[in-house]
C-alpha cells in the first residue's frame, strides 16, 4: 500500500486525558493524526487530582510542561487520619530527581484545555473531529478502518483506542475486562475555596471504616471531598446542594469556606484489559485498565501508556524498526506498561485498605511504625509510587538487575553545553535515541555493528564531562552538580543509552547494543 492509500498514520478514538496526550506525542514525532471525539466539549467534571514528576516529564518531551504547571498547586504532604485525630501515616513530599517537581495539584478540565491547545500546534497533523463516535473498528493486513456513526470512514495504519472504561472498541475486539467493581458509591464534591482553612493543603484521608473522606485541594483553587455511601443511602439522597452540605457539614466544612460547583457518582473497579493489543488496534488508558484513585495514577498511567506507545508507533511507521523487530517493538507496549499498571495498582488497593481501616496485620505494623516515627517528628519519607520509575521487561537490551542502569530511568538533573547554555538534562540532549558517556564519547565504546545498529536508529552520542573539568568536543554536556555521573557510577556503568521515552535501553555491563542489533 502506498501513503495515499491512507487517510492518516493513527486514529485515536477518545480525546479525553489519554487520547489527546497520544495527540501531543505523536503530533510531535511527525505523525498524521486523526482523533475522533464524541463530546463536543470537555467533559466538566474534574476527576483526576494529581500528577507527577514523571508524567510532567513526558510532557516536557513535547514542551508542555511549562504551560501545564502554571494551573497547578504542589503537594506539600499527604496524611492518613482517623476522626479522633490519630494520625497512622504521613507522608511528605520530597523535591524529585527527575528536573520536575514531585507532585501537582490539578483541576483536571483545565489541564486538559492546555493538552488540547498543545495538540493543536501540530495542526496541519492532528485532526480532530468532535461530536463524533466511532461505531467500528476493521482491520486488514496492511492497515484498519475506522468507522463513524454516521457513515464517516477513515483508512489509517495504527488504531489507538483511549474511549474510556467502558470502551466500545475493546467490546467489538472480543477482548475480555478482567477484574472487579467495588460496590460502594462515591459521591465526589468539588467547590471553590472561598476563605482557607487550617491545614487546608495537607491532602487527608480521613481513615474510618464507615465514612472514609478524602479531603484534598486541587488547582486554581478548588477544593474536593469524596465519601462514601452508606448501603441505606442512594443518590437521590444526595441530589441537591442541601443534601450535600450535610455531608461537608459533617467534615465541619460551612458554605463561608467553600461554594460547591458541581458532585458526581462513581464506583471504583480494580480491572484490566486481558490484552491491550489486537494487530494494528492498541487499548490505552482507562480502556485497558481501572484502578481506584487513592494513589492518584489513573489518569497518570493512560498519559504514560500514550507516552510508551508513540515513540514505538512513529518508529515503524517510518520504516526505521521493520519486521519481527516492529512487531516485537509493539509488542513492548503491553510488556512494559502491564506491570507498572499492575503494581500501581498494588499500591493503591493498599492505601485504600488504610484509608478503610481495613489494613492487613503486616500493614499495621507499618502504619504503627508510621504514626511513631511521625510522633517523633520523621515522617516516612515517599510512597512507592513516588520511586523513581523503572521497566522490569520490555525493549531493552539485556535483563534488569536492582544495581543496574538498564531499565531505570536516570534523574533529570541541571546541566551545560559546552558553550555555556544551562538547561534540563532532557532539553538538552533532544528527542530520540542519546547515547551519554561519563566523562568519554560513547561513541567509541561500540563495536562497528554496534555504531551502526544506533546510527540506523538516529541515535546521538553525547560525552558527559564533571563542571571541574574541560569540554573537548562541541557535543560535550556539563554535569554541573555531578548528578548523573554520580547515578552512572552507582550503576556501575560508563555509558547509558536512553530511548525517546527516557528510559535506559542499554548499558556498559550488557554490551551497549541496540535492542534492535542481530548481535545483542
Ligand atoms: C473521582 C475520580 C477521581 C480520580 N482521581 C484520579 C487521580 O487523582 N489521578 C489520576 O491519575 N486519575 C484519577 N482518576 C482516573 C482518571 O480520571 C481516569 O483514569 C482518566 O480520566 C482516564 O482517561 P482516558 O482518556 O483513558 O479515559 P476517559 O477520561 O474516560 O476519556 C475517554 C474519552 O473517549 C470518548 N469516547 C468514548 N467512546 C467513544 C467513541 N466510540 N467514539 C468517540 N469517542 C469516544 C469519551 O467521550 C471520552 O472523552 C479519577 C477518576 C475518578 C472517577
């Protein structure tokens, strides 16, 4: 088939969080895009509250991170307490490696309005057709298409489903929704902050095994709460304003402190896609899985999905990975996105059963150990979500070990050129493929194959030189604090290869070839 016989490289099908970021990522990687959208706006209830260092990460990749951040509040500390003010866990938040800081307050509406101004740079790539649902999903050898309600078609290579959990694309593939819903119902309420209140940024999760809250400042000044249903109750006890001051009344919340602006019902769902990809058809986001929000990574994680997958995407439409190689490369996306999502997962079933009061006798114990170290003033310094990321398999060449560079992702730190320009490690190394050597050109490690098997990739080499001493070539980097080289030695490795998505892809002690090199 030739590029004509495409009406566009990828559809998405879905512009909520993770549909419109697979816009930014792969407008940026060059990309021709269309997104269909069956809202004809943004959907107006704020769900998700927070993101990370390594979400805002990504978006840097495509210089929106700046932009993002200026509707977002930081997260000062986190804190697990029961209603007669016992506190069981703290938690605060510690400055982030990763060149962005560790957690932001969202208002989600917001943030979304920015990511689709961002997708609209890319304007003469990225088309997105509102008020539209995709009613069928075919797919051939060479490529699918997608089919709209009303008649409309659309010849592309790649599909990216991000429609959400309840995802028709994923029904019509035949592809099962593993997991539960929990049964309880959630009413979410959020207000405008009109006079603060003590505390008010300390994000809490009132820890109670019949009414948990949780209690938690978003962007812009807005405030959310979020309490559960008794079995007697439904929501046509909670329908009016009236009804729902009853329950922020409770948390001792008066309408002098807030205006409630709108509330919505949820159940959570601990679920997932059995598999998240079908030939040329990907599921993404909430469309391959469902977890609870006490950790904050629903959103988070679909935003990473999209990140994952674009990259991999842009590479074999081009024609740079072919074959068994593009295949097993698409194949990566589930292979390093499931256990992440699975082990988000983890962490957030976890927080949930403390915020319950529903721990485990190990859990206990850790919240024991908490509250002491909390008593003595030494909060417990992160969650696990908070660890900086690491893939444990996928597109990489050798296997993972705990001291290994390979799979982590290294921190982000402030950094020169030779010629004297300061930045962000990412923004100075650039998109793609960036092989770094400590304090030597990475470059003259590989063998010939090696060089080429980079090189075929588009890869760049970059010598990493200490602030004390000299840089040899134009290409050099600074490490002005010794950040990275330090990470480098500690990983006992005197190169690293990073993928787009920032990843180590290679390293030294397994032979620095690419993961798409015969030999490696
Ligand atoms: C109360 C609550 C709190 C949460 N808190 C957090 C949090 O703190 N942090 C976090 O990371 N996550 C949180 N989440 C989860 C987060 O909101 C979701 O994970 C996220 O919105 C999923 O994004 P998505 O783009 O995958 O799906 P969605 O947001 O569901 O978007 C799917 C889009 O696809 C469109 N669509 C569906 N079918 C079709 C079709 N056939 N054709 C065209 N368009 C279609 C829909 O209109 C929608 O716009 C929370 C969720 C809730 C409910």
């Amino acid at each position: 088939m030739t590029q004509s016989d495409f009406d566009a490289d990828v559809a998405i099908i879905g512009y909520g969080p993770t549909g419109v970021s697979a816009a930014n990522f792969l407008g940026s990687q060059g990309l021709k895009v269309v997104a269909f959208e069956r809202d004809k706006d943004i959907y107006q209830r704020a769900r998700a509250v927070t993101v990370n260092d390594w979400t805002l990460r990504c978006f840097q990749s495509v210089g929106l991170d700046q932009t993002l951040l200026k509707d977002m509040d930081p997260h000062t500390s986190y804190r697990w307490k029961t209603y007669t003010g016992k506190v069981l866990r703290t938690v605060k938040v510690e400055p982030s490696t990763m060149g962005q800081p560790p957690a932001m307050a969202i208002y989600q509406p917001v943030m979304e309005q920015t990511l689709r101004d961002g997708a609209a740079r890319f304007a003469d790539q990225v088309e997105v057709r509102f008020g539209q649902t995709v009613s069928a999903v075919d797919q051939d050898g060479a490529g699918a298409t997608v089919a709209t309600a009303d008649g409309q078609k659309v010849r592309v290579r790649y599909v990216l489903a991000c429609d959400g959990g309840s995802s028709a694309t994923r029904e019509h593939l035949g592809i099962s929704l593993l997991g539960d819903t929990i049964e309880t119902r959630w009413v979410v309420i959020d207000a405008r902050v009109k006079r603060w209140w003590p505390e008010r940024h300390i994000l809490t999760f009132w820890s109670d095994a019949k009414r948990p809250v949780v209690d938690i400042a978003l962007g812009l000044g807005n405030h959310r709460w979020e309490f559960p249903l008794g079995p007697d109750e439904s929501e046509s006890d909670f329908a009016t304003k009236e009804q729902l001051w009853t329950l922020l009344g409770s948390m001792g919340v008066t309408p002098e402190d807030v205006e409630i602006h709108q509330h919505a019902f949820y159940k959570h769902h601990v679920r997932k896609a059995e598999r998240w990809r079908d030939g040329r058809v990907f599921l993404l986001g909430d469309a391959a899985h469902l977890m609870p929000p006490w950790a904050g990574q629903g959103m988070q994680s679909g935003i990473r999905d999209a990140f994952n997958l674009s990259w991999k995407i842009a590479l074999v439409i081009k024609g740079t990975v072919v074959g068994a190689e593009a295949q097993r490369l698409l194949d990566s996306y589930q292979a390093e996105r499931a256990p992440d999502v699975a082990f988000m997962t983890a962490v957030t079933e976890q927080l949930g059963r403390i915020i319950k009061m529903q721990m485990t006798a190990k859990e206990k114990a850790l919240a024991g150990a908490s509250a002491l170290l909390a008593r003595i003033g030494i909060p417990i310094p992160t969650l696990p979500v908070a660890l900086p990321p690491a893939l444990v398999a996928g597109w990489m060449t050798g296997k993972r070990s705990k001291q290994a560079a390979l799979g982590k992702m290294p921190p982000q730190p402030m950094m020169s050129t030779a010629t004297g320009k300061y930045g962000r490690m990412d923004d100075l190394i650039g998109p793609g493929f960036v092989l770094l050597g400590d304090n030597c050109d990475p470059a003259d490690l590989l063998s010939a194959e090696q060089r080429a098997a980079w090189d075929r990739l588009g890869a760049r080499y970059v010598p990493v030189r200490a602030a004390n001493q000299g840089s040899e070539t134009q290409s050099d980097l600074i490490d002005l604090y010794g950040t990275l080289i330090s990470w480098m030695r500690a990983h006992r490795t005197k190169a690293i290869a990073l993928r787009p998505d920032r990843f180590v892809a290679a390293d030294q002690p397994t032979g620095l070839a690419s993961p798409c090199d015969p030999n490696s």
